[in-house]
C-alpha cells in the first residue's frame, strides 16, 4: 500500500494517518483518490504544526483558513472543502474533534437521506453515491438559493427538470457527460417522489439526451478480431495465461471490466464449474466457467 511519508513526523495529525488510510480504502475510494487525499492531508498536518495547533482545533472554518493559505501562497490547484469531509467525520467517529452538533438545515437532513436510501435500499457502491450525491446537493443547494423553501425541492415542476437538463447539455463538452448527469438527476428525482417531497416522479418527465449515432469506435470487436487479441497473448508466462483467460471471460461471458477486476481465486468453483461474478447494486451471479476459459487459467 505504500507509505505516508509525513506520517512519522511529529503533526499533529501524524498519529491518525494509517487509520484514515483504512477508513477511506473501506469507503472505497480508488488507490489514485485515497493517494490525492492523504497529500492532502499531509499539507494540512504541516499548516496545523505551523499554527501551532492540534487536530482538536480543526473544524469546517478552520479548514477554510488552511485552504486560504494554500491559495495566498500561489498553489495554483486548491482542493475543494469536499476533500476534508472523510477525515472530519474520521474525527468525528475517533472523538477527536468536538462531539456538539452542528446546526442541520432541512436541506442538509434531505441530502442525508438520500445517502442514506443510495447506500441501504440501493445497494450503491460508495463512489457512485458520492457521484450521485454531489449532483444532488449541486441541483438542491442551486434551485433553494434561486427559489428558496427548506430544502430546495418543494414545489419543483417538470418545466424546471427540463430547463435544467438543456442548460447542462449546452455546458457539458461530450454527449456522455450529459447522458450520466440526466441518469443521476432522474435518480435524485425518483427519491423525492418515494419520499413524498414531489407528488409525482418527475424523472419521468425528462427527455432523453440525444446524440448522434455511428460517432464513436464500434461497440463490438469481430470474431477475427477477437481471436487475435486472445492470441496475442504470452502463454508461455504466468501473467499470459491470467490475461488470456479473464480475456476469455470477457469475451464468452460479457463480464464489465469492474467485475473481471473484482474475481478473486475463491470465486471459481472447480468441482461444479461455475463462477461467482459481483455485479451492481451488491448483486452476486453465478455463471458457467466455460472449458475454455478454465483450460486457460494458470490456476488449473
């Protein structure tokens, strides 16, 4: 996993790096998003102990001092307050930080449930409700400023959906941005229905994003195509003949690439020929070991 190189100074944050580490790779951030957050961090843990201060004194607004000083000292890239969350709430759950609650606005209880419906009755994998989350607040906290109300959801009508849906598509560079913003406004929208916030499921409403066909690479590979990839290649080497056979997989079972990454060697059943596959939402599949995906694995 690598080291934090200023876990073994004497910050103030220092002693909570390897537990923050834990937390946010059991959260599920990426390798690359759990290494961008502990650089953080580790600039944080610097600012603290130029300060003069203790992780005890860190707080929301004294996260936006030590943001300040970043951009008063020319750092060009600024991290966004987002960043922090994780290790406040860390040090929330450690006792670290101040147990009195914060003042909850009703818009802040809202986006809570909605966490709170992705993970638990979704089965949503932590980015994608992070994604979906970040969409929701940016579309509530939006419209409450603009229209006010508690939440920033009552009294939200279809016209206002589609308004907001083509000024995407005409700020969003690539047909795919727009496509995945509609699916998580249609998510947020089919929430606030099931909460009773909206008498109707506005997500319905909403036009499908257009685009334009025959514009991109082809969506299938032929079978010549397919053949030669396989054969390319090296089975002569232990990590050829594990490239063929997930290749194999993909190519006779259609398996995601996520759920090819997330195999894992108890998840073959030799004595039935069977595999166990992890889909979305929590799913698990068990789908045939094909013999020709089994004769190539440098398990057998």
């Amino acid at each position: 996993m690598g080291t934090v190189w200023w876990a073994s100074g004497g910050g103030p944050l220092a002693a909570f790096a390897a537990g923050f580490r834990c937390e946010l790779e059991r959260r599920g951030f990426s390798p690359r998003s759990v290494r961008d957050r502990m650089e953080v961090v580790g600039q944080l843990d610097r600012w603290l102990a130029a300060e003069g201060l203790s992780a005890a004194d860190l707080a929301a607004d004294r996260a936006g001092q030590f943001f300040a000083a970043l951009r008063a000292a020319g750092q060009r890239r600024v991290p966004a307050m987002q960043t922090l969350a994780p290790l406040l709430a860390y040090l929330h759950d450690e006792q670290v930080l101040s147990a009195e609650p914060a003042a909850v606005t009703p818009a802040e209880e809202l986006l809570v449930s909605y966490r709170r419906y992705l993970t638990v009755e979704r089965g949503a994998a932590p980015l994608t409700v992070l994604r979906y989350e970040r969409m929701a607040r940016r579309f509530l906290l939006g419209r409450l400023s603009r229209a006010g109300g508690p939440t920033g959801a009552e009294d939200l009508g279809g016209a206002e959906v589609i308004a907001y849906l083509v000024e995407c598509c005409s700020r969003l560079r690539t047909t795919g941005s727009a496509k995945r913003e509609a699916a998580d406004l249609r998510s947020l929208l089919r929430f606030l229905y099931l909460k009773g916030v909206t008498a109707t499921d506005l997500g319905t409403a909403m036009p499908p994003v257009a685009g334009w066909r025959d514009t991109r690479l082809p969506a299938a590979m032929s079978a010549a195509d397919v053949t030669a990839l396989l054969d390319s290649c090296d089975r002569s080497r232990p990590s050829g003949l594990r490239d063929l056979a997930i290749l194999t997989l993909l190519a006779r079972l259609g398996l995601r690439s996520g759920e090819a990454a997330a195999l894992q060697l108890g998840d073959i059943d030799w004595r039935t020929g069977e595999i166990v596959v992890r889909g979305k939402a929590r799913c698990q599949d068990r789908l045939p070991l094909t013999v020709e995906a089994a004769r190539r694995s440098p398990a057998t």
